[in-house]
C-alpha cells in the first residue's frame, strides 16, 4: 500500500463541520436543555400534586384543610 496524503494529522483546533453546521446544533442543544428543564419541572409540580392529595387549585394554591 502505497503512503501518501492518507494518514495527514489532525488539528484538534481545526473543526471538522462547517461552521453553519456548529451553529445549528449549539441551537439545538440550547433548545434541548430548556425542554428537559421544563419536564424536569412539570414532574416536580406532579410529583408535588401526587404527595398532596391534589388539594391544590390551579395556580397552586392550597385549597382548604385536608
């Protein structure tokens, strides 16, 4: 086999995507992280409304004495 241009080193600087490419998945990811946030927080506020009884009107205020 023949050695030639096939085993060039590569720079960990250098990016291997477009930058176009780079800035649509740092978006993606920032979109992502906030939609596990907000699960995150929709299943605290259900595991909150479980442990409750659900004696909490829809603002999440406690509706009266258990």
């Amino acid at each position: 086999m023949k050695k030639g241009k096939q085993n060039l080193p590569v720079h960990a600087t250098t990016p291997a995507i477009p930058e176009h490419v780079s800035v649509a998945m740092a978006e993606i990811a920032e979109n992502m992280q906030k939609g596990l946030l907000a699960l995150a927080v929709g299943a605290g506020l259900q595991f909150d409304a479980d442990l409750d009884g659900g004696r909490r009107d829809g603002v999440g205020r406690a509706k009266g004495p258990p």
